[in-house]
C-alpha cells in the first residue's frame, strides 16, 4: 500500500490578526524603543541602560531580528 500524501498548513491569529504580523509591529516597537531612548540617553547624559532596552534587545534576539 502507497502512503498517502498530504500537506497541512495553518495559520495561527491572535483577536483575528494574524500572529506573524503581531511579532513583527512587536519587533518595530522594541526597535523603537531602542531608538528613542538612545538619543534620550544621549541628549541627556544618562550612561546606564534602562531596563526596557535589555528587555527589547532580548525580545529581538529571541525572534532573531
């Protein structure tokens, strides 16, 4: 007997949007984070790093953006 062949696909939503397009507005936030709280650093003279900017580097090398 011939295994049958079959190819499945779905797609996963979160409140109806699809959740590739929720990690990627998620991944445009955390670069915006980045970068504004980059030139707020810069402009203000703050050296350490504020607990979001780890938090969002994280998030991106998680996805591995």
């Amino acid at each position: 007997m011939k295994p049958i062949a079959y190819k499945t696909t779905a797609t996963a939503t979160i409140n109806g949007k699809d959740v590739a397009d929720i990690i990627r507005m998620a991944a445009d936030l955390a670069h915006s984070v980045l970068e504004e709280l980059s030139v707020y650093r810069q402009r203000n003279d703050i050296v350490e790093d504020f607990k979001c900017e780890g938090e969002a580097c994280e998030f991106l090398d998680m996805i591995g953006d």
